[in-house]
C-alpha cells in the first residue's frame, strides 16, 4: 500500500505507512533484519524523493551498515545501499564522500551482476554523473556513453532510463564544446519525449532548454530563440522555465549584437 500510494505522489499518506511498517519490523525482526533492512532503505528512498535529505541519509547509513554486517560487502542489497548513499551524498554536493561510494558500488555490480544488469546501468550512470560534476570530462564520457548503449540495448531507445541517458551524453559532449556530436542526441531526447509525454512535462522542457542552449552556441540564432520564445510562452512571471527561457532570449540578443544582427 505504501508504495502504492508512493507511486501515486501521495507522499506524507505513504511516508506514514513506511514509518509504521519500519517501527514494527524493528520490534518483531530486530534492526539488522533482512526485511527491516529495507524497510530501511524504503523510507530513506521515500524521504529522499520528497527532498528530505538529512532524514533520508542517517537512514542509508544504518541500512548499509546492517548489510554490510549480516550480508557482505557484495551482496546485492549491500550494493543497493552502497549506491542509494552514494547518489544520495552526490545530491548533496558531498562528492569527495560520494565517489569512493559509486565507484564500489559500480565494481561490485559489474562482478556479480554483469555489465548491462539494471543494477550495474544504474552504477554506471550514477559515477558517470559524479565525475562529470567534478569536470572529470575524460573518465565520465566512457562511461556515459556505456550507460547509454546499455540501456538501448536491454530497455529500448524509448524507455525512460535511456532518453535520460541520451541527453545527459548530449549535455556532456556540449559543455566539452563538441556540438556537432551533441546536436543529434539533444533532438532525439527531444523528439521522443515530445511523442510520449507532450509538450509541457519537466523532462521534455528540459530537453527543449538544452538543445536551445545548444543553438546558441552554434550560432543558430534563429533556431535557439524558437525554443527560448516556446519555454517563456504564456507562463506567470516566476515560472522556472519562463525565467530560464528569458535567459536565454537575453544571452542571444547579446549575441546578435555582438554580430551586429539586428534581427528581434
């Protein structure tokens, strides 16, 4: 039930639940309890995705402890746990505590789950990010590019897990300035979530943002404020994405007249 209502965005009914459930298996198994080790992991996840991140990481701490205690280091929930607290502490800026986390959790993965298990893809994505955060362009692109090529592979070019991998390896190769490999994997991002989730959700503004970035620094004046005019639309003053559209209008009429363009 809890993670029905999880799913259904329902958070403080489900965090509730979550909470009970957890206090009742402390009582019945004992805190280091295969089940009560994830209930753990649940609540911290649920809190987690609300934002509540200084709840969220004493919670990943004791579960991964608890598993490293009654299960091994490699045991797959102790891997699980290893990578929740490393993405958590990735979140958090924390990244010098975060990398040794991800790369463990990475190895362990690849050894006994194999390279293109869901696990591992997501180990992969996760250090790839992380590297990329710290500027260590050289190490995260191979693995971005093998995140991506696995979640083709074993998810389909459409499943949500690999049109974030798409555009993330779109976004990596633009901030190293190869636009021209970027440009065909920020329209395909695009393209895909404009079909299956329309033109208003987050990921597809986020894609459309991108790509417009991408323009501009291509000099495709034209082209990047089709994209700054479609985030500003009739949105109210304080939308996020009306501000970030306004930006980049600004930054290309700066352009056009360091150009001497005297196009609107």
């Amino acid at each position: 039930m809890a993670g029905l209502l999880w799913d259904q965005g329902k958070y403080d009914e489900a965090e509730l639940l979550q909470r009970e459930a957890l206090e009742a298996k402390r009582r019945t198994l004992g805190d280091e309890h295969p089940d009560t080790l994830t209930s753990i992991n649940n609540l911290g996840g649920l809190l987690q995705e609300q934002g509540k991140h200084a709840e969220a990481e004493p919670l990943y701490r004791e579960a991964l402890e608890g598993s490293r205690r009654k299960l091994g280091d490699e045991h797959p929930d102790t891997l699980i746990s290893i990578n929740n607290l490393g993405l958590l502490l990735y979140i958090q800026g924390k990244h010098a505590e975060a990398e040794p986390l991800l790369r463990e959790s990475l190895e362990g993965n690849r050894r006994k789950l194999g390279d293109e298990h869901p696990s591992t893809l997501t180990s992969i994505h996760g250090l790839g990010g992380l590297l990329w955060k710290q500027g260590k362009y050289a190490e995260a692109e191979p693995l971005v590019r093998e995140s991506l090529e696995g979640c083709r592979r074993k998810l389909g070019d459409e499943h949500p897990s690999t049109l974030a991998s798409i555009h993330n390896l779109g976004i990596l190769l633009r901030d190293q300035g190869k636009l021209d490999e970027a440009e065909p994997l920020l329209r395909e991002s695009l393209e895909v979530r404009r079909r299956k989730l329309g033109d208003a959700r987050p990921e597809t503004l986020t894609s459309a943002f991108n790509l417009g970035i991408l323009f501009l620094h291509q000099g495709k004046l034209d082209e990047a404020e089709k994209f700054a005019r479609e985030l500003i639309g009739e949105r109210p003053e304080t939308d996020i994405w009306r501000v970030r559209g306004k930006k980049l209008l600004d930054d290309i009429a700066k352009d056009r007249k360091k150009k001497g363009d005297k196009s609107p």
